[in-house]
C-alpha cells in the first residue's frame, strides 16, 4: 500500500501511540490542533505529527479517518466528519456498545463512506505485544497495511461489524468491573469498621490488601474514562439479555471518583470519603 495520509482524532495517551503506529506502517499521520489543550498540542508534536489546523480540512485531506475518543464522544465526532462530507474510510476504535457501534457505521455509510468497527484492549504501549488493535467488518483485512509497525499489534476478527466493539465491551466488564468492585468493598470496609480485618482476613484466604489498595489509587484518576465505558458496557448486557445492573453500578462508582481526573495518586481516605458522598 503506498504512503496515504491517516487522520487521528484525537491524539490522547492512546491516541498517540495509535498515531505512532500507523506512522511505523509508513503512513503519514495528520490531526487537528484546533481547540484541543497545550498538552495535547505538545503530545502531537513530539510525535510528529502534521497539523492540518481543523477538524474540516483534516477531513478533506486524508483518505482515512481514526477516531479515538472517549465514548461519550464518539457519536458525536463521527457526525461532525460526516458533516464535513468525508466520504473515505472511517475507523473508529473507541469503547462503545455494538449498538453505538451500528449507529455510527449507519451514519457514515449513509453519508457515502466505508466504516470499520474496532477496538483497542490494553494500554498505551510501546513495545509490542501489550495492546491490541481489534477490528471487524467487510473488507476489515486490507485495513491490516495500516497498523503492520506496531508498537499496537492488529487482528480482524472477522467480517461482522460490531465484534470489535463486542470483545471491547465484555472484557472491559471483567478488567474495569473488578476494579470497580473492590473499590466499592474497601469503601464500606473502611465505613463499618473493618478494613483492618479484611485485611488479616485477605492475608489468609484473599488478594494481597496492598494490591488493591494500589490498583484503586492508580484507578481513581482515570475514573471519568472508566465510566464512559461503564454505561456503553450497561447497555451492552441489556442488549445481550443480560443483567445490566453490575455495569451499572461500576458506572455509578466510578462516577463518583470523577473528580480525581488529572490529580495524580490519590490517599485512600480521599478516595472513600468521594464513594461516600
């Protein structure tokens, strides 16, 4: 495949090593700085990226469009490059339910683009090995060309629009839905009074205290990410004729860690007395 210019949206912490990748598979990787942050203005720069100033004109340079958001955004983006009348390859590889996922693909076909449905399970790595890049869809193999310099590896899943989003959803049930549990039991641990007992008891027949009191630390900051996903994986079970209530509550406490964002390690102290509110 010769050199085609990529346009990301928008170049976070994954997004940028999602640009990184697809500048390792020879593509020339384009974003558009207007109205985004200094930090992320910095994080694009340093990573080479062209700057084709707004969202329109990104749209109509580049023959490929890579949407990485928070979920809460996704629908929203994919219509705002639509209706910059993009009619190339729109790849969106953010943490929505299948039906979000559907909607979108909707949306850009109608509008005369090709969609790809995917997802990115790990974290922002540089090293391969670590993260995936999931994609599934008609015509989701050639799509490979782009993503083949890692540090992210890639996988079709198959021909099925929505898998991507499908494996998204239900592993981040798993992975983001303990963390969420544990935080709630340390939370009413600590509230009645027997956090130090817990803990013995872990010591005995349980996880190692320390560990998960890290984890949650390590957590809270990135919890207004993590509740995004939570609601999009509630609505996920429901359409799946299963129980929503589990991602629902993980949303729930999530939700109340939002305030933690960009805020470094938290104490637990802190962390309970924000569950508690």
């Amino acid at each position: 495949m010769s050199k085609q210019r990529v346009g990301i949206l928008h170049p976070g912490q994954m997004g940028v090593v999602v640009a990184e990748t697809l500048r390792n598979s020879g593509q020339e990787v384009c974003w558009a700085s207007e109205g985004r942050s200094r930090e992320t203005c910095q994080r694009a720069s340093a990573a080479g990226l062209t700057d084709a100033g707004s969202v329109a004109w990104l749209c109509e340079i580049c023959a490929v469009i890579v949407s990485v958001c928070p979920p809460e955004f996704a629908e929203g983006l994919a219509r705002e490059v639509t209706g910059h009348g993009f009619r190339g390859l729109y790849i969106d590889l953010n943490a929505i339910s299948p039906d979000r996922a559907g909607r979108i693909r909707g949306l850009v076909t109608s509008r005369g683009g090709s969609f790809l449905d995917g997802a990115i399970i790990g974290m922002p790595a540089r090293a391969r090995g670590q993260t995936w890049i999931y994609v599934a869809g008609e015509n989701a193999s050639p799509a490979a060309a782009y993503f083949c310099g890692g540090p992210l590896e890639f996988e079709v899943l198959g021909e099925e629009s929505g898998q991507a989003s499908a494996l998204k959803m239900c592993f981040a049930a798993h992975s983001k839905g303990i963390a969420a549990l544990q935080a709630a039991v340390l939370g009413a641990a600590q509230s009645l009074g027997v956090e130090k007992a817990l803990e013995r008891q872990w010591t005995r027949s349980g996880p190692s205290f320390e560990r998960v009191a890290e984890s949650l630390r390590q957590a809270a900051p990135k919890a207004w990410r993590f509740a995004g996903e939570m609601r999009e994986i509630a609505d996920t079970f429901e359409s799946a004729g299963i129980p929503k209530g589990f991602p629902a509550a993980a949303w729930e406490v999530y939700e109340k860690l939002r305030p933690f964002k960009g805020a470094g390690l938290p104490e637990l102290a802190a962390i309970f007395e924000k569950l508690k509110e």
